[in-house]
C-alpha cells in the first residue's frame, strides 16, 4: 500500500491521465496524431520517472552543509553517554579562550588559597595584614583531526535516518578519541608507568599502589577490596565527604571484582533497564584501556576516583572555513571516484586542575603518549588535594 501513497505512483498515474488525453486527442487526427501522441507521453514518463531515480544512491553531500551540521554534531556530542560527558569534565568558558588563541600552550592563572593562624585582638596593636599570592596553571592545547571517507560512510547511513547515523558516527568517533586523551592526562599527572610506590609524579602522593610488577602472582592483598578503595579514597582528606558527588573509572576486570564482592548496584530507567551501575552509591564507567603489562608477568590495571569539575576543558569553535585548525569540512572535489571525505578538525584542551604542563612535544601539539609521560606535569597548587582526584593501582 506503501507504493500506491509513494510520489513515483502519483508521477505514473499523472502520465497515464496526461497520455490517455493525447490518445484521445490523436483518435480524431488519425494514425499520424496517435503516434505522435504516443512518443510525447513517452518522452514525459521516462523524464519524469528518470528524474525521481529510484536507483540513485544517497549521496551524504547531498544531506548537509557544514554550516547546518556543526550545531548538530556538538549537540550529539553532549547527548552521547561517554566519560567525557560524566561531570568530571567541565566545561571553562576561560578554557575556551585558551583554546581558541595561539600557541600551544596557555597559561590558566589562579589565586592560592590563605592559609594562616588569626590573631589575637589587642588595644592600640594592629593585626599583621597578610598577603594573597597566586599561581600559574599551564594547559597544552592539542590540535587533531579525524577524517572519514564517504563511501564507507554511506553505506553506513543507508537506514531511515542516513543525517542521524552520519552524527552518531563522528560523534561517537570523537567521543571515544578524547577519551583515550583524558585517561592518557591521568596517567600522566599520576605516573602510571612507574613502579609500585616509585615515580615523581604531579600527583604521586594521591596515588595507592597495591600491585606487584609480577601479576600472576598476586594475592588478595593486591586485588581491589572496599578496603583499598577506602584507603585510597582517604588520600583526599577532608574532602572524602563528598564522595558521592564523584564518579569510579575502572577496567571491566576491576567492574568484575566488584561484581564478585557483591559490591554493584544497577540503577533502572521507567522501562527497567539498567542505565547506569553504582559502587558504594558512586557511579561507575569502565574502560578497557585501564591497564598495562606488568614489569616481569602479569597486568596493572588503574582505577580512579575523581570529584566533579576536576578536570577543566576548552576547544575553539568550529567553522566550515579551508584553513581554519577548527573546521568541519566535506570535500566533494573527488569526481572521477565520485567519493566524499569528512575533516572533523579540532583544537581543545584537557587540562587536570591543579597542575602544570611542561611537555615538550615532539609533533605541533601533544600526542597521547606525550601526555601520559608523568616528567611533563608538575603540581601548580599549594595543597594536592585540591585536584580532588586519586587513583589505585591493582592486579585485579
């Protein structure tokens, strides 16, 4: 029935009217009158039908302009489940501004908290006035890219909404780019590399290590407990209060350990499917990229808890300008293959609170591994918990 509301039936059944009227017309003019009838309304059909092409294959050029979609991309980008997205992750207008001015690395400037004894009140005796002083973070800013052919991509958004899945792709890709960059940041203000207890890290002392380097010879004193998360999280003094405002980012063999010490808890939407698993009332996300070979045998898995807004982002604005760094391109220039590439370029940063960049990359900006080498961060405030951020190494 589909067919018979379809615009390629309502073009045929106007054709048909329009050539039985020539047919009619030509019935009083003769054979020569048909004929010539006949070939009119054929010439018609063929370009009316021709025209509406029901073999052509969509063609992504065809579904959007780099204008219209940006909007639509950033708006995917914030919708998407993804850690990026989880709250530890704010975004800084001040950021922004770094990000969207040159250089490749920016200075974010703080004041340092006071931390003095009062005084007592004494007549005609004057208090001594003390003095605020500030600090200096530094952010590197990264410049990417991700580029996409269109012709895998087409075959990809053939479905009943070809510009949704086109969003979902690209967004889905950057989401799951910049996560990789996030934890290689952690790593890198933590010493993920270094051996048990070793390293000089930004962040060395909000660091548990538990594992041994020989990991198929742990024992239970080297596998996540409640305790070891208990003790890690009391690196944080004071501030562990607010444990529950914070998120858990483990490896699915830690999420497991959990499981087993029947320490998860799912938490269900309106149609009762899980949406989201908790620990302790703390909510969990898991990434498979959270471990390393041990020194002789074995593997490392790190596990980090993080207070909201521990970790400040910042990217310049997109345009559709050729020589803009921040740009979302679509090249149709291909004729002869008939192909269409996509350039999602961009231009962010990903800066922990609380420290200060000191890299010296080899490449224009920052590569991942370049990130996460711990001798390029150092702590810029007075007081190390103030990154409200701490991270426990295990072997499961």
């Amino acid at each position: 029935m589909k067919f018979f509301r379809s615009p390629v039936f309502l073009i045929l059944l106007a054709v048909t009217a329009f050539m039985a009227g020539l047919f009619t017309i030509g019935s009083h003019f003769g054979l020569v009158g048909a004929i010539a009838a006949y070939v009119v309304a054929e010439s018609i059909a063929k370009q009316l039908t021709t025209s509406y092409n029901l073999g052509a294959v969509t063609n992504i050029a065809n579904l959007w302009t780099p204008d219209i979609w940006i909007p639509g991309l950033r708006e995917r980008v914030t919708q998407l489940p993804s850690l990026i997205n989880s709250g530890i992750v704010v975004r800084d207008p001040q950021i922004d501004d770094a990000a969207s001015g040159p250089g490749v690395k920016a200075n974010v400037p703080f004041i340092k908290e006071p931390n003095f004894d009062n005084e007592i009140q004494q007549e005609s005796v004057a208090p001594t006035v003390n003095n605020l002083t500030s600090g200096k973070q530094v952010a590197t800013i990264l410049n990417r890219v991700s580029a996409i052919g269109a012709t895998a991509l087409s075959k990809a958004v053939s479905g009943a909404d070809p510009l949704g899945t086109a969003l979902d792709i690209v967004a889905g890709l950057r989401l799951r780019q910049q996560q990789k960059t996030l934890l290689a940041v952690l790593r890198g203000v933590f010493g993920f590399a270094a051996a048990p207890g070793a390293g000089a890290a930004a962040l060395k002392t909000l660091r548990n290590d538990i594992f041994i380097e020989t990991g198929l010879s742990a024992t239970a004193a080297n596998l996540f407990s409640s305790n070891a998360f208990i003790d890690t999280t009391t690196l944080l003094g004071e501030i562990r209060g607010t444990l529950q405002d914070g998120i858990l980012i483990v490896h699915s063999t830690v999420a497991s350990a959990m499981l087993k010490l029947d320490s998860i808890t799912y938490i269900r939407d309106s149609e009762g499917r899980f949406i989201l698993q908790t620990y302790k009332g703390i909510p969990v996300f898991i990434s498979d990229l959270l471990t390393r070979a041990g020194a002789t045998n074995g593997k490392v898995f790190d596990t980090y808890f993080a207070l909201p807004a521990s970790v400040s982002s910042g990217s310049q604005p997109q345009s559709n300008e050729v020589g803009d760094v921040s740009s979302l391109l679509i090249d149709k220039t291909n004729i002869a293959m008939n192909n269409v590439a996509i350039y999602d370029r961009t231009r962010t940063i990903f800066h922990p609170q609380g420290c200060a960049w000191g890299g010296t990359p080899v490449g224009q900006s920052a590569t991942d591994a370049e990130l996460a080498v711990e001798a390029s961060w150092s702590l810029a405030y007075g007081d190390v918990k103030n990154v409200k951020m701490v991270c426990l190494r295990t072997n499961g």
